[in-house]
C-alpha cells in the first residue's frame, strides 16, 4: 500500500484548528488522499518536534500561535515575505535536513478581499489594528496592492512605530497609538489585534467610517464577533471575518507544496455550514 503524503500543524493549543479539514478538501479536488494532522506542541519543544516530523518523511509543515516566531528561526531559508515579517507559518523540507519557511497570511488576506469579496485596495485610505504577528505578516502584501494610505494603530504606540520603521520604505505608511484616529476616517478597517477573542474592542471613534467603509476582522466565530457589531453600528458599507483568510493562505501553502491551486470557494462555504451547525 503506498503511504500517504505527511502533513501537520503545530500550535498550542491547536485542537480547534481547521487546517486539516481545509487541506484534506484541497487534496480530494485532485484526487487525492493525505495525512494531515494537528499537533500541541510544548513550548520549548517546537524544533524537536519539526526535527521529528521532517525526518519521518513530513511534506509540509503549517505553524501557527505561539510558534511562528520559533518557525522563523527554525527555516535554513525563508521567502522575502516571512523575512521582512519575521514570521513563518508555512515550512518546507529541502535536501539535508534543511527548511524553507513562508508566511502565506498576507497572500491570503489580501486574496479573500480582492478575489471572494471584491474589495478594492488601490488607491483606498486603509487602517490597521494591532502590531502583532498577523499585521506584520499582511502589511507587505497590503502595501503592494497600493493604497493612497495605510496607517497601522496598536495599544503599545512603540510596536506600531517599530513596523512603520520597517516598511516605510514600501510605501505611504504612518502610524502610532489610538489617539491618532480622532481625526480621520478609512476606506478600509482591518482588525489584526486578538482583542476579539476576549470580547474587546479596541477604543474606535465612529467617526472612522465613511460612506463607503469595508470592515475586516482577521477573528472567524459563528457569531459576528465585537469589531464586526460595531461596524455595523456604524453602517459599514460592508462587513468580513476571517474565515476566507483562514482558507486562502491554507490555498497558498498547499500551492507552495503541492504545485497545485485549489478551489477556495467550496471550501469557505463548507468550513462556514459546518461552523454554524455547531
Ligand atoms: P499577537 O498576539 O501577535 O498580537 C496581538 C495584537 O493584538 C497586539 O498588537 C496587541 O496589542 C493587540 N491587542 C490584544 N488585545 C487588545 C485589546 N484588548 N485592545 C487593543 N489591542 C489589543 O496575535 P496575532 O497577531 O498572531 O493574531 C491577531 C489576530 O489575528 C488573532 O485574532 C488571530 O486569531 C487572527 N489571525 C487570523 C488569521 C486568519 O487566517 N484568519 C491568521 C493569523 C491571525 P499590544 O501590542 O499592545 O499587546
């Protein structure tokens, strides 16, 4: 019987993941049967347990909260977009034991607002919550698309400078702590913080929406998480979770893997009936 190809994700806690039904319904588009399993690692045990997994045969390795920093520094090389993030959450074996790593969150954002939403970014004036490892991981991929502004916000001011030192070169970006937004509105609101797992919300002025403002929060739940209520509180134009990013940047790793592209809408629809019948 021939063996089937290995794939993983490790995270902590990681029990809830959907990467392994996503990329199992990747595979079966092709005809295809994989392994794919999630796997709680122990913090500190992250490299032994990619050691282990690679030299068991694994293909490709996802790696998602708290490891993608360990994941950085764990690939022997790493693509433009995981280096300029400090962040990989996509790794591949190469010959002698060596590891390329990528970041596929900014890809898959960007495609879920352009392609599934039908969004548009060029020449938008677009807002950023949170300086963590998810808007690291997006602002490159966001500045290529060319919006006339992006202006990235977080609780601790420093973190936001710090990515604005980074990227500045790539295009109209400033940034800063909360107060900032008393002043301006957005053609786009994209919420990388984790307060919406506690139920907060970071401190907006509604002043912040326009006529035609589009909302995003990077959180998926069957119900419409804090950001989203507020948005439409506000009378957003339109209003996204992410469940479509989940599902993109699953589409590019399985890519970066397998050379193949799968269908991303059937996917999305399935994985949201499923969340919703509980
Ligand atoms: P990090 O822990 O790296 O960063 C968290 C960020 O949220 C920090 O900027 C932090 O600010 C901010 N924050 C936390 N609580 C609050 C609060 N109460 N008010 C204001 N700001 C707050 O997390 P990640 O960047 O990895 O993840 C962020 C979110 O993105 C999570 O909800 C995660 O699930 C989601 N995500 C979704 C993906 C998808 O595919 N849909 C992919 C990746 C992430 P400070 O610096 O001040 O602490």
């Amino acid at each position: 019987m021939t063996e089937l190809d290995k794939y993983a994700v490790f995270g902590n806690p990681v029990r809830h993941s959907r990467s392994p039904q996503i990329h199992t319904a990747f595979a079966a588009q092709f005809g295809d049967e994989i392994q794919y399993r999630s796997v709680c690692v122990e913090p500190g045990d992250f490299a032994r347990a990619a050691d282990d997994f690679f030299a068991a045969g694994g293909r490709g390795l996802n790696v998602t909260v708290p490891f993608k920093y360990e994941a950085y520094g764990y690939s022997t090389t790493r693509s433009s977009g995981a280096e300029q993030a400090g962040a990989v959450n996509t790794l591949s074996p190469l010959t002698g034991g060596q590891c390329h790593g990528d970041n596929t969150d900014g890809v898959g954002l960007v495609r879920d607002m352009i392609a599934n939403l039908g969004w548009t970014l060029r020449d938008r004036r677009v807002l950023l919550l949170g300086a963590g490892g998810a808007a690291s991981g997006v602002l490159g991929p966001l500045l290529r698309e060319k919006p006339a502004a992006l202006v990235v916000v977080n609780r601790t001011a420093a973190r936001a400078n710090d990515l604005v030192q980074k990227f500045a070169t790539q295009g109209p970006l400033s940034g800063g702590g909360y107060e900032l937004l008393e002043t301006q509105d957005f053609d786009l609101i994209i919420n990388a913080t984790s307060a919406s797992l506690a139920g907060d919300l970071p401190p907006l002025p509604g002043s912040l929406l326009n006529m035609r403002s589009c909302c995003y929060d990077m959180m998926y739940a069957v119900e419409p998480t804090v950001f989203m209520r507020w948005a439409a509180e506000n009378t957003a134009w339109a209003i996204a979770d992410g469940l479509g990013m989940l599902v993109e940047q699953a589409a590019e790793a399985f890519y970066i893997w397998r050379g193949q592209r799968p269908q991303t809408g059937p996917v999305i629809t399935e994985l949201r009936q499923a969340m919703e019948a509980g």
